[in-house]
C-alpha cells in the first residue's frame, strides 16, 4: 500500500513525500491514521537530527516517519493479533514502548510508523508491549491528545512526599495542598489545570503564573475559577515572575508542589524559592540545551526535605487515565488546541514551532489545508463557506476543536 508521510532525514530536513509501504507481516497491523497533534518534542528531534536520543544514526539513509500523538482506525490485522483486534477499531498508541530496553518509538525511530502519515505498518513489539491501545471515543482528536495528557498525569503521578518521622514516600501531590504551575498558560498548562481540578485528592489552592495577558486571559476563560470553585478548588491566575508576590499567593507557606512549563533558569529557580517544607519541584519542561542548569538551594533540601523530580513522556497506564478522564468528561483536552491544518503543514509548522504562537496543532493527515488558527475561522468564513462553516461550530463550542467541527472537516476533504 502507498502512503504519504513527513519524513526526517537530518537536522532541519523535513520531507513530505509518497512511498510504498513493505508487505504486511503476520505480526504486524496495518493501519490508517487519522489525526496527529504535533509535539514540542517532534520539534526538538528535527532541530538535532541523528544527535538525538530517539532518532538513528543512519536516519539520512532510512528516514523516519515523524509524529507521535495519532490516532486512527486498523484496517488489516496480522494473524497473530487477530483475537485481540479488529478491522475497523478506532486506536492510540503509547509511543513510549520501552522495548527490551531500547529508546525507540514510533514518530522518531522507525521507517514506517509515525502520526504524520496517511498509512502505517505497525510493528510488533507496539502490540507486544501493551501500547496499542483500544479507543472507543467518536472524536479521533480526542485519541491524539491522550498522548500529551498522559505526560501531564504521568508527571502529577511522579511528585512525592515525604511521611511525617520516616522516609517513606508518598507518590503524587499533596491531597487538599498548595500547588503552584508556572509559565503554564500555554496548552500543556491548561491540560495541567484541567487535570488538577478533576483529581480526587485534589489540591485546595492552583496558582497559575504566565507573562502573556494573551494566554492568561485565554485560560482563565477555557478554566474559569468558578469551574475549580465547583469542586472546592480555588484557582488564581497570576502574571508575576517575583518570589514575594508568589509566596504572598501561597499565604506566606509556599507551596507543596510546583511545576515548571519552561525551561528557563529563572523560572526553576523562582519555583525553587516558591517550595514550603517538604515541598516537590517537577521539571515538566523539556530542554533542548542538553548543559540546562539552573541554581538550587541545598540548604532547604537538608533542613526543609525540598526536592526535585521530572518525567519525559507517560506510560501506558497514564494515557488510559486520560482516555477514561476525557470518555467521562472529567476533563476536556480540546481546550489545548489552537490550530488546525493538513499533512502539507507538518514540515514547515515542525520546524517553527516553538516561533508560531498559540496551543496545540491539529493535523489531519488525510487533508491538504495550511496550518489555520481556530481564531481565523470567522474572517476567512467571509470568503469561503467552509471555514464559516467552522467558525458557526466552534463559536457554539465555547471557541473550542470540537467533534462536529471534525466531522464537517473530514466530510468537506471526503475522508
């Protein structure tokens, strides 16, 4: 079978071309994808090429499918998954498969899987490894970003404390605590918002900190306070880079956990200073400068039991979470994203991400549309009677990528 895929063969080397995928095996899936959101992370391995830690050192002569967080339907099953799957099941995968060890996954290490493709072979170890997983949403957006929402459960689910009088560790954060996101306005930000609220042993204070009045007031309207007061949460939104003003939100305690959404020094360090007694810092952000560094006060993790973790990507488990989170409406991922586009937008919107502004974007990879900010929709609909269209959909969704809006578009391309 053919297919059209976005393929890495080097540092900045993005090709959007068409090839024939190998035979199936009796041990793989073939599989049609559907959706992609593209990653920060798909971002930084098109800027380090075969330098980085996912991506082969061959891959200028066996280029990579690129793209990790899709979701699709199967459409031929080997034989020896036939008990397990059918032809026609909606999946998502958990890319992180830790294969025998390995650091491969789909979207950065293998030559014919990968979210930014029309088709895919799916090897065997995907299934082996329990990370094909089963998507019974109607939504295939919705099965793209469990992904990235996994990341964020994975990363709660990392924080730890200490008991009061020994050393045994409690996971998670601190039930009815103090919880501080900072630079967390943007789409992994809201998703953390979003997921702090809906836990069982939920935090009683979030303070959310950005320097952009553009995203602030844009989470504050997607999360409103009044949503977290519902569930006995007050939730504050915050532009402030100063301890003080932090600390004084805390109630002068500073806070039980703190999680960092960008990899800048004085962020760390100023949710270092943020940390009460016993107090977590979660890295959540990535860094592409493998020498980051950032100061960090030993004296209060002897004397005040402070501490550090981070996480890179979730497991299985956190990406069920999420599809069970979202299938219940405990949680609604939709609000990460602010861009939507076709295959022929990957390269180019890859390669740019971190200079385009906004949330998440949305590929479908069956469709040929540049990459459009949701925002748009009403101004190019003047024009054009698909995007109004769009726009009288998403402006009854509260601004949001919705099921109806997917269906208009997958109907207009005659997917």
């Amino acid at each position: 079978m053919r297919t059209k895929a976005v393929r890495l063969y080097g540092k900045n080397d993005l090709r959007l071309e068409e090839f024939e995928l190998p035979p199936m095996k009796d041990d793989e899936i073939l599989a049609k994808v559907v959706s992609d959101s593209i990653c920060m992370s798909t971002h930084k391995a098109a800027m380090q090429g075969a330098e980085h830690k996912r991506v082969p050192k061959d891959v200028a002569r066996n280029p990579t499918i690129v793209g990790h967080e899709f979701c699709g339907e199967l459409i031929e099953i080997g034989e020896k998954w036939r008990g397990k799957f059918k032809k026609g099941q909606k999946f998502s995968i958990q890319t992180a498969l830790n294969y025998k060890g390995s650091l491969d996954a789909p979207g950065y290490s293998y030559r014919y899987i990968g979210g930014d493709a029309t088709y895919v072979v799916i090897p065997q170890e995907v299934m082996e490894m329990d990370c094909l997983l089963d998507y019974d949403g109607e939504a295939f957006f919705y099965g793209s970003l469990s992904e990235p929402m996994s990341c964020i459960v994975g990363a709660y689910h990392a924080c730890y404390h200490t008991t009061n009088g020994s050393y045994a560790h409690k996971m998670g954060i601190e039930p009815g605590g103090r919880l501080a996101l900072l630079a967390a306005a943007g789409p992994m930000g809201l998703g953390a918002i979003d997921y702090a609220i809906s836990l069982e042993n939920r935090p009683s204070l979030i303070v959310v900190t950005d320097i952009d009045d553009s995203r602030l007031n844009r989470a504050a309207q997607i999360l409103p306070p009044e949503k977290a007061a519902a569930r006995g949460v007050k939730l504050v939104y915050a532009k402030t880079t100063d301890a003080g003003e932090l600390m004084a939100l805390s109630g002068g305690q500073g806070f039980n956990d703190v999680f960092v959404f960008a990899p800048v020094a004085s962020v760390v360090e100023l949710a270092d200073k943020a940390l009460a007694r016993d107090g977590c810092l979660n890295f959540f952000a990535g860094p592409v400068d493998t020498q980051f560094s950032a100061k960090f006060n030993f004296y209060n993790v002897h004397y005040a039991s402070t501490h550090i973790v981070g996480t890179s990507g979730g497991n299985t488990d956190d990406m069920r979470e999420s599809l069970e989170l979202t299938g219940k409406g405990l949680i609604d991922p939709a609000a990460m994203i602010t861009h939507i586009g076709g295959l022929n937008a990957v390269p180019e919107t890859t390669l740019n991400l971190d200079k385009i502004p906004g949330g998440k974007k949305l590929i479908y990879t069956h469709v040929d549309m540049p990459l459009t900010a949701i925002d748009d929709f009403e101004r190019l609909g003047r024009g054009a009677p698909f995007f109004a269209e769009l726009a009288a959909i998403v402006a009854g969704s509260r601004g949001l990528w919705c099921l109806e809006a997917e269906k208009a578009l997958l109907k207009h391309f005659n997917v």
